[in-house]
C-alpha cells in the first residue's frame, strides 16, 4: 500500500538487534523436527497477526514453498500465543510442537534462561525483515515534519527520551532510508509468485 496512502516513511526504531527483525520456526531440539515439512500434522503456535503479520506471511511462505496452501490442512492446529516468551515456554514445556517468533524474543529467552538454549532448535529463520517504521501524513507541513524527526532522531539525549527508549525496548531513533523495506518486498515478491504458481497448478 505504499503507493497508495498519504504517508511518508520518516524513522524506524533500533535496538540490540538492529533496526530489521527475523523470525524463527522453534521446537524441541528431542522432537525429531529438523525441517519443515516435518511439522505437518503438528500443533504450531503463532503471534497476533496484529503486530506481527509478517511472520505469518513467512509461515504462508514457507507452507508454499513446500506446495502446501492451507494451513489447516498442514497442521493439527494452528493456535495464538498471547506473547512470544509465552510461545517459546509452551514449545519447552511440550505444550506445542512448534512456534514462530522474532529472533529478538529468542535470544532473550535463551540469556535469561540457558536451558531454553539447550533444548529448543532453530527449524528455519527468516531473512532481516523491517520492523516498525514510523510515518508521517503528507499533509503535514515540511517545517513541523522536521520538527518531529529532529526531536525523534535525538529522544535518547534526555533523561524523558532515555525513559520512553527503555519502556519499548529501543536503543535510539534513525531516519528511514528506502532499502530497509528490501527484505518485505522480496517476500511479498516471492509469496505471489509461489501463489500464482500452485493456483496455476489446480488448474
């Protein structure tokens, strides 16, 4: 929709890991899942497709990649985790065979506790993808537009700024540039292509 709405990509957020974000298809390292096609038929958990939709277009990936387009039909159950610490406990405590989560979350998990680190295996991580972008409505003036980036692009200076960077787990501010939507647009480009290539084939 870019092309499409009266936005302007203006910054995006940084942290511990970068600006862009990655998913990883996690199980149990004693599951016997060591591809994914061995999760068919199989209880995987998912983030809310609210802020996490593009890890839900990678899973459509990867199920199309393996010729498969529903995801019920693949899956015992597709079920929704409320929180990816949550997910990647119910994948160390058997509750779930599977789960997909941002990289992020991951390594998180595994510092605060090294058993998560031992027992669950990486199936499969996404390439970088954008996290959030920060937008602003076109019909802003240049004057005020540059206001906000320029108080955004220095939040981490004051001891107020430093406060809202540690409340969303943010290292500081950057100005958007372009080739951050790279990774999204070669998956969108890839998942149309394997769409129009199966529904070419049930013809």
């Amino acid at each position: 929709i870019r092309d499409e709405v009266g936005l302007t990509p203006s910054i995006v957020s940084k942290n511990n890991t970068g600006t862009a974000r990655q998913f990883v298809l996690i199980t149990r390292q004693d599951s016997g899942i060591r591809k994914v096609a061995d999760m068919r038929g199989r209880l995987i958990l998912l983030l809310s497709p609210t802020k996490q939709e593009v890890s839900h277009l990678w899973l459509d990936v990867l199920l199309l990649r393996e010729g498969k387009q529903d995801r019920s039909s693949f899956f015992r159950q597709v079920k929704e985790a409320p929180s990816a610490s949550q997910a990647i406990m119910a994948i160390f405590f058997r509750q779930a065979d599977g789960a997909i989560v941002n990289r992020g979350a991951f390594e998180t998990s595994k510092a605060l506790n090294p058993q998560v680190g031992n027992q669950l295996f990486v199936v499969s991580e996404s390439k970088p993808l954008m996290g959030d972008i920060i937008c602003i409505s076109k019909t802003v003036n240049e004057k005020l537009k540059r206001s906000i980036e320029d108080t955004a692009l220095h939040l981490q200076e004051n001891t107020v700024g430093k406060q809202i960077c540690t409340l969303f787990h943010i290292d500081r501010i950057l100005p958007f540039q372009p080739s951050y939507l790279d990774g999204i647009s070669d998956l969108f480009r890839e998942y149309r292509r394997l769409k129009t290539k199966a529904l070419k084939r049930r013809e």
